[in-house]
C-alpha cells in the first residue's frame, strides 16, 4: 500500500504549498501541473498521477498533465463526463477509489495497457467551479485509503486554485485558451453518422495553428475541415481562428470545396500576407453516399471501407493557402462513401517523426485504421502511432464513419418549425428512403409531399412564437406509412393560386388525408414503394 508519505496531511501541505506558491511560480500552467504532479506522485509513492481539464464544451476531459503516464498527454486522451474513472468523478464531484481496472471499468485504453490495478481521484474545484480530474494509480496490488484520498483531496484544492490562477494570468494561456474554445468541444450529431476527434499538443508545449471543425449547412450537407497553421504561439493560433470563421463564412456561399478554398487563400494572402496554412476540406452530400474533397498541401484522409483494407485514395493536392501564386485552379474530387466506410482526417504531427520517414508513417497509419466505432479507433491511432514517444509537432485527428448499411424500418423527427428544418428532413429522407426500398422515382415524390406538408407547417401553424412538429414514417413489405404532425392553429389557405400543393401532395400518393383538431394538425401519408401500376 503507499504508505510512504509522511506521516501527517499537514506536512503534505507544508511541501505541496512550497511547490506551489514558491519554487514554480515562473511556469506554465503544463510544466506547473507536471512539477505539482511529480510530488503528489512522490508523496504517495504512486506509479502515475495525471490532471484532466475539462474543455470548453463542459463535456468532455482532456489529459493534460501526468507524471508517469506522459503518453495519456501525447495522445491527446479525452473522456466524457459521467463516463469512465474520470467521467464519474467529474460527473458526481466526489472522490472515488476504484481497484478493478480494465475496460469494463475505466475507458482510457491507456490505463489498462500501462497496467495499472488501482485508482484514486478527486475532482478539481475552485470557488464552486469544475476544472477537472486529479488521480493516482498504481500498478502493484494496493488500495489507496481513506488518509491518502485525503492528502489528494486537499493537494487537489491547491492544484485547482493554482491552475485556475495560470489559466487566466498570461498571454500564453490566452492563446491556449482562445486554441481550446475554438477546437470543438462536441461534434454534431448526424443520424447515420458516427464522428470522434483528438487533439494533442506537441512537446514544445503552447498553442499551435492545428484545427478540426465540423458542422452542417441549411442545404443539408455536412462540411468537416481540419488545417495547420504554420508556426507555433499566439500569432499561428490567431490565424487559426480566423480561417476557421472565414471556411465557414465561405462554406454558406459555395457547394464546391475548391472554391470554399480558393477564396479562403485570396483572405490569407489579403489579411494575413505572412502567414500559409495546409487544409483539406470535405462535403458529403445529405444523402452521405459521396464526399466532395480538395486539398490544399494538406495530407491525403485515409479510408477504410467495411471489412477491407484502408486505403489513401489518389486525390490531387493543390498548393498551401497563402503559398504564392496558384499556377492552376484548384480541384474537387468527389470520392464514393460506401456504408460502413470511415474517414480518417490528420494533421502531420501524426505521422512524421525525425526517426521516421513520412512514407512509412503513412504506411502505418494505413494499417492500423480500419472501419469500426470512431471513439476507440482515435483511441488506438493515437495508441499506435505515438505511443510513448514525444512529437515535436501537435496532432488533430478527425475520424468519420458511415454507419454500416442496416434496414431501420422507421424513421422519426422533431424538428422547429422553421424554414432552415426543411433542409434536415430532406437530407434524412435521402438517407433512409433508399434502405428501406424507395426506387429514385419514390424518393422524388415523397421528398414532394413530406416537403409541402412541412412548408405547410412552418407557414400556417404557429404565429411569431415558433413550434415544433413531428415526422413519423414506417416501411414494411413494399408500403410506406406516416404521418407529419404539428401542434399549432391550422389556417387554410389564402388567395387564388393557394392550395395546389395539397393536391399534389395527393396525386403523389396512394392516400393522403389532414385532419385538424384542437391539438394542431396531423397529415397521413400511405404510398407503395418500388414499381407503382
């Protein structure tokens, strides 16, 4: 058991209180926590001791300091609250002892490989503020007791004030602050989609121009961009934030990515003459059957279908954004995304190594991906190809996966009832039509009739306070069924040339009916699918 601290908790104050308040006043908020967390370690004779902040999202925790465990840090190892060791303590705000550790217990693959039998943490708080997680755990068979989760408590409230202190008192942290909130705390949710993304600094410590982003346009399409910056500090990270703020800008005007990056070079070379930056950004259509993909200078995504060897796809890459003149427009590739197929995004941090050359690190990452759950493959990519080993150069990975291809016999929507909701039930009926049977001819016309009955709902059901409505369709041997409900006061309509899209609506069903009652309005829809007589 660690017994070997000293004997009573105020002499561990005395010794943490002198490493806070005194011989580590000139560091960072990183190197603070690595010194702090070096002693904590010592005092009770534990093999690790590793701080988790919580990001800017208020979702998730990421590893950003350890004694012990400096890979957890390398690999950029995040966990959700409520989730995991970590996630738990965050979630409840008490200490906690665990001394089973596997994958049934915490989910930091990392944990389990480095073989760590026990665990004790505590939450980090300050004036009533969560920052984060602290914890011990050692590889022997041991159980922390109630004098040392004590001791880690109290060190626990030094570390959260000074951290809280560090995190609020530099330009330093102000870049990494500004890098934190602009890196996606939570992806979207896509149906039909499963997304998982890391970021980890690079030994050099400080922020860099490395970025991720994702996010969906009133079309229904869904963007995903990751970038890098060249150079390091406030400056790279201030370009960072803009580029990513004029890719989405650009994103609302334009269907094609090599436009989006073309005008994105033309703002660099305009606003920031200096500076140059590699970026690859992607579309998928709503359908999510093909990505749109152009490169500037950036490395190529890695694919891996379902049950088949990944693969780096021959796309062209186009010059930097911002480096020099372009001889040539740049080009889109639209790429088949078969379901099940997941898409690997990287920065090159992840792959070039000074021992390494490009080309085999490459060719590794091309092994180690393969389709699955994003989660645990961001986990093992980082596993695998940085292990232990410091990286000079921070790391952004983005992995997208195409659910594999399964009949989901019903599909069901909430949605407000405004215009911009329109677009997301088309792209869902793209989706989920197709599964279940629908011939392109029966996607056209429902998308018609689903369409006009939700334009029907947004314009006539509620007034200035908005609502919401519901779509519900059922798919069995060959007959489509459902219904689009509101909740609003039906008003019929109005003027001479209102109300043919009902009658559309009808001759593009097999039977369609709208009744109208004092809870709002519902329209029944029933079609056969596939060869209509």
């Amino acid at each position: 058991m660690p017994k070997s601290h000293p004997d009573s908790v105020t002499d561990h104050l005395r010794r943490i209180e002198v490493v806070t308040d005194a011989a580590l006043a000139h560091l960072e908020v990183e190197r603070l926590l690595e010194e702090i967390l070096e002693r904590v370690r010592e005092l009770l004779t534990a093999d690790t001791a590793t701080a988790l902040l919580l990001d800017s999202s208020g979702q998730h925790l990421v590893t950003t300091a350890s004694s012990g465990m400096e890979e957890a840090v390398r690999q950029g190892a995040r966990v959700r609250l409520g989730e995991g060791f970590a996630g738990r303590i965050a979630t409840t705000r008490e200490p906690l002892v665990l001394n089973h550790v596997d994958e049934t217990t915490v989910v930091n693959p990392i944990l389990w490989h480095r073989g760590i039998r026990s665990l004790a943490g505590i939450p980090l708080i300050a004036d009533g503020e969560l920052l984060g997680v602290l914890h011990v755990g050692s590889i022997t068979e041991c159980q922390f007791d109630d004098t040392d989760v004590e001791f880690l408590r109290v060190a626990g409230d030094r570390v959260a004030m000074v951290t809280r202190n560090r995190l609020t008192g530099s330009g330093h942290a102000a870049a990494l602050s500004l890098q934190r909130t602009l890196l996606p705390g939570t992806l979207p949710e896509i149906p039909g989609l499963d997304m998982a993304a890391r970021y980890a600094p690079g030994e050099a410590g400080g922020a860099s121009g490395d970025w991720y982003d994702v996010f969906r346009l009133p079309s229904g399409w869904l963007c995903a961009t990751i970038g890098d910056v060249v150079g390091r500090g406030l400056d790279a990270a201030t370009v960072m934030a803009r580029l990513r703020t004029a890719a989405r800008s650009y994103a609302l005007d334009s269907a094609d990515p090599a436009e989006v990056l073309t005008k994105l070079d033309r703002h660099i070379r305009h606003f920031e003459p200096n500076m140059m930056a590699t970026v690859s950004y992607a579309m998928w259509e709503p359908s999510l059957g093909r990505m749109h993909l152009s490169l500037a200078g950036h490395l190529t995504p890695v694919m891996a279908p379902e049950n088949a060897p990944a693969e780096l796809p021959d796309i062209p890459v186009d010059p930097p954004v911002g480096a020099g003149t372009v001889p040539r427009p740049r080009r889109t590739t639209v790429v088949d995304v078969a379901p099940g197929t997941t898409v690997l995004f990287y920065t090159d941090g992840l792959v070039e190594r000074r021992h390494r050359p490009l080309d085999d690190g490459l060719a590794l990452l091309r092994d180690v991906v393969e389709s699955g759950p994003a989660e645990p493959l961001c986990s093992n990519v980082m596993l695998r190809l940085v292990g232990t080993d410091p990286t000079d150069d921070d790391i952004a990975l983005l992995a997208i996966r195409r659910h594999p291809a399964a009949v989901q016999p019903e599909l069901t929507l909430t949605l407000d009832a405004v215009p911009e909701s329109l677009a997301e039930v088309r792209a869902a009926l793209r989706r989920w039509l197709p599964t279940v049977g629908a011939t392109d001819d029966d996607l056209d016309d429902v998308l018609v009739v689903i369409g006009e009955a939700g334009a029907n709902v947004v314009e006539h059901a509620y007034g200035p306070a908005g609502g919401r409505f519901e779509l519900r369709l059922t798919a069995s041997d060959g007959l489509l069924e459902g219904t689009v409900r509101d909740h609003g006061n039906w008003r019929p309509a109005r003027g001479t040339n209102r109300g043919r899209g009902t009658q559309l609506m009808q001759q593009l069903s097999d039977e369609l009916r709208i009744d109208h009652d004092d809870e709002g309005t519902t329209v029944y829809l029933r079609r056969s699918l596939g060869n209509r007589s």
